[in-house]
C-alpha cells in the first residue's frame, strides 16, 4: 500500500506540515529562551499499531499534550516530550515549584498550557493553509505510554487500521530537551490533504464505496508549486539575481505593494532596510549554497516591513517567522523561495504566558517569604515561651525558697521563744500543783488539769515546727526523715508500708533534700486525702547522675486531665519545685489502679 502513497502526495503533506512546524518552533524558542532545531518532516502511511515504534517505542513513558482536529478532515495532534524533557521545560518557564522526579499538579498545568500555545502556532498554520473550517479541541495533558497514549479513539474516530503519520523531531540542545510533534489522520481524510484544498473533498467517513487504498490512489496530482499559490501566508520568489518573480496577495495587502508594482524589480529596491540584514544573507545563503535559513520574529525584531493596515505605519508592524529555501526550477535554475507567516497572536499568547508564569513565580515567591516569617515568628515566640518558662521556674523556685526560709524562721521563733515560754509555765505549774497538794484539792484539780492542757500545746506546738522545718531532716538526713514521716501517716491511716531506701545517700544540699521530702509529704497527704489506699511503698535511691523518689498506692487513681483543672494546686506545685531545679515529674494512674510517681534530680543539683 505505500508503494501507492507517491511523492506527489507526500510532497504537499511534508511542505504544509514544515511550514506549520517552522510557526511552532519560534514560539518554544521564545519559551525556553534558546535555539530550537527542527529535523525533517516524515510522511509515512503506516498501520496504527507501528506508529508508537517509529515514535519512540510502546513501552516509553511520555508527557504529551494532545488536540483533536475535526472538520473537513480529522486528525489528532500530539507533542511529546519523554518525561525528563518534559519537567525540563516546565521549570524552565516556571521555575522550580517542588522537588523530586514526580510531576505536580501545577507543573501539570504549566506544562498544558506551553503545549497548548505550540500546538495553536501549528494547527492555526494548518487550517490557514488548507483553507477549511476545523474545530480544534482544548489540550489535553497525558502522561503515558506511547501505547497508550495512541490507543483508538472512543467511538471509532481516528481508529483506522492504516493511518498517515507526519512528525518532525526538535531540540533544544542547549537544554538537552528533545521531543517531537506529530499528526495521525485516518487515510479516509487523506484526499483533502493532498489536494491542497477542501472546499470540493468528500467528508472523511462518507460511505462512497470505495477502499482506503481506492481514495489514495485516486487523489489528484497536485504539485507542490500549486499548493503554494493557495497558501493564506506571505510567498515571495526571487531569481538569482533576488529579483521579485512571484509576490502573493497576501504579501502585497501587507506591504502596500501591488504584485504588479512588485514583479521583476529587485528586493532590496522594494524594501531597501534589508540589505546587510540577516534576511539579505539568509537570501544569499539560499541561492549560492542552496542552504535553508528560518528566521524568528521573537529573535530578530522587524525582519521586514509588513504591517497589519500600511496606510497606518509605523504602527501595527507585525511579528514574523521567515522560512527561506532555495528550489530549482528548469530552465531559470536556482530561486528562492521566502514563506512568511504572521506570528503576532502568537507572541502575544507567549507573552501572557510568560506573564502567568512571572505572577506564579512572584506568587510562589512570597508564599515562600510568608512562610519564612512564619518559621521566623514561631521561633522567635517559642525563644520568648522558653525564656519566660525559664523566668517562671526560677521565679517558682525563688518564692518556695523564701517560703521555706520564713517557714524556718518562724519554726525557730516558736521554738525558742513559744517553747521557752511555755517550759517556764510547765514547771511554775508543775511547783504550785506540789504546794497547794493537800490545801486546797478544787485548786490542786485545776491546776493539775490546766498542766495537761499546757503539755497537748507543747506536743501540738512541735508538730506544727516539724511541718514547718522537719528537725529530723535537718539532724538525720532524708533518708530517715521519710521514714519518719512514713511511719507517722501509716499508723494514722493503717496503711502496709513498703520502704526501700538508700541510706548511703547522704550530703545532699539542703534545698534538694527538702523538695524531695515536700514531695513526698504532699505525696503522702494527698493518699491520705483521696486514694483509699490499703498499700504504700516509697523508693529512693541513686541511678548514675540521677537521683530517683518512687511512690506508689493501690488506691482509687484518677483521670490525669483533671490535672490541669484551674484549682489542682498541689500536683502542679510539685511538679514546679522539682523542675525548677533542672529534675523530672511524672506521675501515671488509672482509674481504680492507683497512682505512680516517679521524681529525677540531678546530682549536680542534688
């Protein structure tokens, strides 16, 4: 079958499909900021099931941005990118929005519309070319295998067993990004390409009766000269002496040069600012080494004096691409062919792209330094809740020193000075009791009972002084002192006790030993108070650097968010005597389980 495909009909496709491709190019050259090189355009007519072989292979995982082309023919248009190429030229454009080898949604979108304004520079080209009335679909982003990605379309359409494929290879070396743009059209729309013109092809579909390969070889002879003509893009053609031999209509409305003004003078007569321009030596290039030239309008600014309305220059000078190759026609020999193409609606798409991606980034930007400020902030308010903490415990551990101290004081005084007293007292008592024995018994009875009075305010009086400062912690030490203090509530509160105490720790310093017992007097209070506990055990004892305080009860527990309740007082106060001295609180419980608390304090502190 493709030996029925001739040159006859792939001449037009590859010619039409080039100059769509030569449109294309300037717009991603403008994206990425960098030269983008075109291959040559391949027609082939091949099955459906080769085309992602000759592509790149079934398995290859590809970005692409695809468009379905309906209308007088139908075809479906694809760039493909392999997926590094393809992050490649979305951080390009917008930079770099999230780490990793994965696409993100944004990056996504980013991508989709860079695809969308190439793939509109191509398929606008195409439809000016051809003349016809197309629909042409949003873009759609993929990312896929080639196999996928080429799968039959739902519903029958572009699901031909034999297609036509045109595509051409670009890349961006400086980048190292390459991919390619292709078009895959069922052979039943292959006679409107080939003819140059749609306006008397039959509707691709329409049951005529006839063979794919039928309509093939039935497509009219059409000469790549005449497809040319009917172009709806500027076409000059110069001799080899760069006069003008063939100026279209499309050139003369732009220029204010009628054809016929403009056949057979020399160029550079017409338009005297090209010459030693790049568009002089793209001509000369051409006609003395038959090498091609494609000339940008988003890198060289005013290639040539074309306007949207003349009668109104200097203003709306239009931005082109220039395609210039060389052709030889018998018997004049070598000519220059120049294809202009007007790409300002595409520059203009570029640039609000560009200006999308500039507000992304300015966007991305400040969500960043917002972010900044927020880390910024948050450290400076936990330095300032840790500075305040710190200022807090020392204040804590400030005012519990100077309550023991005036708690010590007032021991002493009532010690020395109330306990002095009432010794004095005692013995006056005591001696007038001796006296008035037999004399006067209703006096002796008073007074004998007024001494046991003075004798339970003594014993209440050094009760009230061992709460104040325990004299047995001062004298004995803390190992001691809790057993004391032990002893005294189980026999109070008929608890069995379970004592295991290091009385190798010894020369503890003052203040260290005291939190350690207050902890444990509120302890052992609160047990007393609220847990019904039939068991009790105390630990103290040294472990490296630390030393450690364990009670323990069998008792009611209960739920440790009431700690935080406004009024839990006495839990909060231990847990602030102990860590304002650089120690550990922790308490556990359950409710009907008892409660564990466990005290560590340093030994440098200690």
């Amino acid at each position: 079958m493709d030996t029925r495909f001739s040159d006859l009909h792939r001449e037009p496709l590859a010619e039409v499909f080039d100059i769509a491709m030569g449109c294309a190019a300037p717009a991603m050259g403008r994206i990425v900021n960098a030269e983008v090189k075109l291959g040559v355009p391949q027609v082939r007519l091949v099955p459906r099931q080769a085309v992602a072989a000759l592509l790149g292979g079934t398995e290859q995982k590809v970005y692409s941005i695809t468009q379905v082309l309906e209308g007088d023919f139908d075809a479906f248009a694809m760039l493909v990118f392999p997926e590094a190429n393809g992050l490649e030229l979305v951080r390009l454009t917008v930079g770099e929005i999230a780490d990793g080898e994965s696409i993100t949604e944004l990056e996504r979108e980013a991508l989709t519309e860079i695809g969308n304004l190439i793939l509109n520079a191509c398929t606008g080209t195409v439809t000016k070319l051809l003349k016809g009335e197309f629909h042409v679909s949003l873009p759609v982003f993929r990312a896929s295998t080639y196999g996928d990605l080429l799968a039959p379309q739902d519903g029958g359409r572009l699901a031909d067993d034999v297609v036509v494929l045109l595509h051409i290879d670009f890349c961006v070396e400086q980048h190292s990004i390459n991919g390619h743009l292709a078009f895959v059209q069922d052979i039943v729309s292959f006679p409107a390409w080939s003819s140059g013109s749609t306006a008397s092809s039959p509707k691709p579909g329409r049951a005529d009766g006839m063979s794919s390969a039928d309509r093939i070889a039935a497509a009219p002879d059409t000469s790549v000269a005449t497809l040319l003509s009917s172009l709806s893009l500027g076409i000059v053609v110069l001799d080899q002496a760069a006069n003008v031999l063939h100026w279209n209509d499309w050139v003369a409305k732009r220029a204010g040069i009628a054809a016929a003004e403009a056949c057979g003078r020399p160029l550079y007569a017409l338009w005297p600012s090209l010459e030693g321009g790049r568009v002089q030596a793209g001509i000369e290039q051409a006609l003395q080494l038959g090498q091609p030239t494609l000339l940008s309008g988003s890198l060289n600014r005013d290639l040539l004096p074309l306007y949207a309305d003349p009668s109104r220059r200097p203003q709306g000078l239009l931005r082109l691409t220039i395609s210039i190759t060389a052709f030889t026609s018998e018997p004049h020999g070598r000519q220059c062919l120049i294809q202009i193409t007007d790409v300002s609606a595409a520059v203009e798409r570029e640039a609000a792209l560009r200006r999308k991606a500039q507000l992304l980034r300015d966007s991305l930007a400040q969500q960043a330094s917002m972010l900044r400020q927020l880390e910024t902030h948050n450290d400076q308010l936990d330095l300032l809740v840790r500075e305040r903490t710190a200022q807090l415990n020392e204040l804590a551990k400030y005012l519990q020193d100077v309550s023991e101290q005036e708690k010590a004081m007032l021991a002493r005084e009532l010690h020395d000075e109330l306990g002095g007293l009432m010794t004095a007292m005692r013995i006056d008592l005591h001696s007038s009791i001796k006296l008035i024995k037999d004399s006067n018994p209703t006096v002796h009875h008073k007074l004998s009972r007024a001494l046991e009075y003075l004798d339970s305010s003594i014993n209440i009086k050094r009760s009230i002084i061992e709460g104040m400062r325990p004299t047995t912690l001062t004298h004995l030490g803390l190992a001691t002192a809790l057993r004391f203090l032990a002893d005294e509530m189980s026999q109070v509160n008929g608890w069995r006790l379970e004592l295991d105490l290091d009385e190798d720790i010894c020369a503890l310093p003052e203040d260290a030993s005291l939190a350690l017992y207050r902890v444990a007097q509120e302890s052992l209070t609160n047990i007393a108070k609220y847990a019904g506990a039939g068991h009790v055990s105390i630990g103290l004892f040294r472990s490296g650097r630390m030393i450690r305080l364990a009670i323990r009860d069998d008792g009611k527990g209960f739920n440790l968010q009431e700690i935080d309740r406004p009024r839990s007082h006495g839990l909060a106060g231990m847990r602030s005597r102990i860590e304002a001295r650089g120690g550990r609180f922790e308490i556990s419980t359950t409710e009907g389980q008892g409660v564990a608390i466990q005290v560590s304090l340093p030994v440098e502190t200690a």
